[in-house]
C-alpha cells in the first residue's frame, strides 16, 4: 500500500476544511464590521447635545468608542457645525478631544467650558478655519498642552490667537497657508518647547517674532519659501534652549556667519533640499563661520544641496559634531574634506616618540579600523575626552559620492583609500589655520553685547515696574483703610 498518496489525501482534506471555516469566519467579520459602520455612514453635519440622546441602544458599541472616560472622538464624521451645549452631559475629566478631517471653521467660545480644567490635547487637523481671531474657543484652556491646526487654511495669525494658552507645550500650524510672522507672535504662549510650522507660505518673519520662546527645543520650518535675509541672528537669539531646527527646502542659498551664537544647546539642523551651490564670481564654500560657536551642533544635514566644497574650519571648530550627512552632491573630494573624516587622530595613533609609527605599513585601513570599530572608537573617546587631541572624526554619508577629482569620480567616500599620503602635509597645517577661525569681530562682538545688555535691561525694568506697581497697591491699599 502507498502510504504517501493516503498522506496526501488527508492533508488535501484537511487544507479544504480549514479554507472553508475561514471563508465562513472572514464572511461574518466583514458582515460585523458593515453593521457597525452604518451610523456614521452618512455626515453629521451639524453636531449638538440631542444627536448623542437619538442613538439607538443597538448603537453603545460606536458611543463606546467615540466617548471614553477620558478622550472624545469625532474623527472625519463630516461634522459642519456644534453647538455651545453639545459636551454639557459628558464627564468634565476629558484630557484628549480629537475633531480632525471634519469641515469646521468656527468653534463656539463656551464649547470647552467644563473642560477648562482638564483638557490637555486638542487635534483640530484638517478642518476649514481660515482664522482664529474670532475664534475665542481656546481663551479658557489654560491646561492645553498639544493643540494641532495643521492641514487648515489659516492664513493670518495674531498673537491675541493664543491667549489663555499659559501651558502649551505643543503647537502644530503645518501646512496652512501663513505668509507672515508678526512682531512677537506667541508671546502668549511662552511655555511652548516644540513649534511646527512647515509647509506654509512663510516669506516674511518679524526680527522679533520668536521674542518670548525661552523654552523652544523643536522648530520645524521645511517647505517655506523663506530665504536667507530671513534668518538672522536677532530672530534666534531668544531661542537659548532650541536643540532642533528643521529648515528643509527653505529657498536658501546661503546663511550668516555666526547664526547659531546664541543657540548653545542646538544638536541637529536639516539643511537638505536648499542649494548651496558655488557660482563662477563667487568661489568661495558657501555656509562660512555659519556654524560658529555652535558648540553642541551633532549633525548637519547637507543631503542634496548642489554644495561643492566644505569650509573646513567652520566644522573643525565644532568639536561635538559627529555626523555630516552629504548625499546626492557633486563633491570635490580635497583634503580638507578628508581631514573632517579622519580629525585629527592620526597625531595619537600613528605617532611616537621619533615621528610616524611605521609598524602600520597600510596607515589608511589602519585609521578606518579606528573609525568603524565601537571598541576601538570607545577608547577614542575616552582620550579626547582627556584632550589628546583636538577632535574626534566625522562620520561622512556612507552613500555619499565624490564629483572631482577625475580618478575618484562617482566613488563612495568611504571606499577611497590611500588619502594618508598624499594628505599628510595638507592636514598638518589644517589645524593651526584654523586655530583663530572662529573669533568674533569687533563688530559682531559689540553687537552681541548690545543685545546681551538690551535684554538685561529689558529683564531690570520689568522687575522694577512690578515692585513699583507692588509700592503702590501698598499705599493705596493703606490710604483707603484710613
């Protein structure tokens, strides 16, 4: 008898069951899953109090998942309109409200009233408000810590827009159509840390917009048509905490020098998608002293700039920086670009007491060896950090490809080899050009201190007004109780 042909059979028998309960089973989900779409099949369109009592009991299971003890969600019900009283019979411990992909563009003023002390996140995306000015729904928030107007049609904001708001952490305004940052704009909102505000029209901001913005970490500005006369350093100098600044695709064609000077705390800037590219009258490397004094700056990314050539003492200047990202650029594969790679650990590794160690015949796979192995590259931070040398190597894009010269064309950065060599003179003089590189100027020096100065000033006054406003109160308040 053939066993194996009455195996067969059986596991044939066994797959057709088991096909079959499934189709049964699958059947039955998509039947329960039809049932239980078919209240909000059709829009609510205008959203009151009554609409909640007017649902079936067959319906506790679509209430159960809109209402819960502490979140409201009414996500792409078609709602056009809700009415003052609409949340009246619902627990006042609400923390997250979500109205997203709805057609709104007025809220009433008392429609979060019992909410006031409890409600943290508000997701407003993708609705129709074209302006908050007349929207004064957001006055008694004063626990709001998220509140998300991305993808609606503002087009004007004020700073009276988020008044109440004395606890916001969050705010998204991403992809509406703003064009103008006025005169400190959130000053209302001074507690914000992370501030979204890419993919507008922002072609204009005020030098004193982010005035206030002590506790900003996270700025993203990508898909701006901004420019460079935009930003300077005036705009960031409030931003003593930023850590992050997005600035993709922002129409810049280059920055200042010394932008980052107040900004002591940032770690990373996205520079990708702008064109930094060297014209024939100006041969210069673009983005020089940019980034001195920027001295937590961890990476920067370059992806897709047209940049040519690196100033190469503007980022040995910044010994924390570890990471340069520098796809898709025609780069001009110098020495100073491979100095940024290798730092300057060359001086303690390949060096003795008589000059070069020559035990390493092949000094390039010697260096990479350092650079890529985690145990090798642990014990080369623990001499930095004991100051052996001057800083550690940059780790370049592993993708990114050399333009010129010809005989490395189209190679990878990290697939070249033989750099030691013929750089060896180049890299020893690197570092004492760049010794002095990033001293400040008189000029720049005198207006820092300005500035510095200014704020103090700003800081006295108001504390003097306060005390004088204080003394007064005083007075009056013992001038009418005789």
């Amino acid at each position: 008898m053939n066993y194996s042909i009455i195996i067969y059979v059986l596991v044939l028998l066994i797959r057709i069951t088991f096909t079959y309960e499934y189709n049964d089973d699958h059947d039955d989900e998509k039947q329960v899953a039809s049932q239980s779409s078919l209240p909000i099949s059709e829009p609510i369109q205008h959203l009151s109090s009554s609409i909640f009592d007017s649902l079936s009991q067959s319906n506790l299971s679509l209430i159960s998942i809109l209402f819960t003890d502490q979140t409201i969600n009414l996500d792409s019900l078609g709602i056009f309109s809700i009415e003052p009283d609409t949340f009246n019979n619902y627990h006042p411990s609400v923390t997250t409200i979500i109205l997203s992909s709805n057609y709104l563009s007025y809220l009433p003023n008392n429609l979060f009233h019992l909410f006031s002390s409890s409600l943290l996140n508000l997701n407003l995306q993708h609705n129709q408000f074209r302006s908050l000015q007349k929207n004064y729904f957001l006055r008694r928030l004063e626990y709001l810590r998220t509140l998300d107007l991305s993808k609606n049609q503002l087009y004007e904001l004020y700073k009276q827009d988020f008044t109440g708001l004395k606890r916001l952490e969050t705010l998204i305004l991403r992809e509406n159509k703003i064009t103008y940052l006025s005169y400190a704009i959130f000053s209302r909102c001074r507690t914000i840390t992370t501030l979204d505000l890419s993919d507008n029209e922002i072609s204009m901001i005020d030098s004193n917009a982010f005035r206030s913005l002590y506790r900003l970490k996270i700025l993203l500005f990508s898909n701006n048509p901004l420019g460079q006369r935009s930003l300077t350093t005036h705009l960031l100098e409030p931003l003593k905490n930023l850590e992050y600044f997005d600035l993709e695709n922002t129409q810049l064609n280059d920055l200042p020098s010394f932008l980052f000077i107040s900004n002591q705390r940032l770690q990373s800037i996205k520079l990708r998608r702008n064109n930094f590219q060297t014209t024939i009258t100006n041969s210069r490397p673009n983005l020089q002293q940019t980034f001195c004094h920027a001295h937590s700056l961890v990476e920067i990314d370059l992806v897709s700039t047209n940049l040519r050539t690196l100033d190469v003492c503007t980022y040995d200047q910044l010994p924390s920086l570890r990471r340069l990202y520098l796809m898709n650029n025609p780069l001009d594969c110098t020495c100073d670009l491979f100095y940024l790679k290798y730092g300057d650990i060359y001086r303690v590794l390949l060096t003795d007491e008589n000059g070069l160690d020559r035990i390493h015949p092949d000094i390039d796979v010697y260096l990479d060896r350092w650079i890529s192995r985690p145990e090798l590259r642990r014990h080369l931070e623990k001499s930095h950090a004991r100051g052996d040398f001057h800083r550690l190597p940059i780790e370049l894009s592993l993708f990114a490809r050399c333009a010129t010269p010809e005989q490395w064309y189209d190679r990878e950065i990290g697939n070249i080899s033989g750099i030691f060599t013929q750089c060896q003179q180049r890299w020893f003089t690197i570092q004492e050009e760049c010794q002095n590189y990033c001293q400040l100027d008189n000029e720049i020096q005198t207006s820092t201190m300005i500035i510095n100065s200014i704020s103090s000033s700003l800081m006295q006054y108001k504390l003097f007004s306060v005390q004088l406003c204080f003394i007064l109160f005083v007075f009056f308040s013992l001038y009418v109780s005789c």
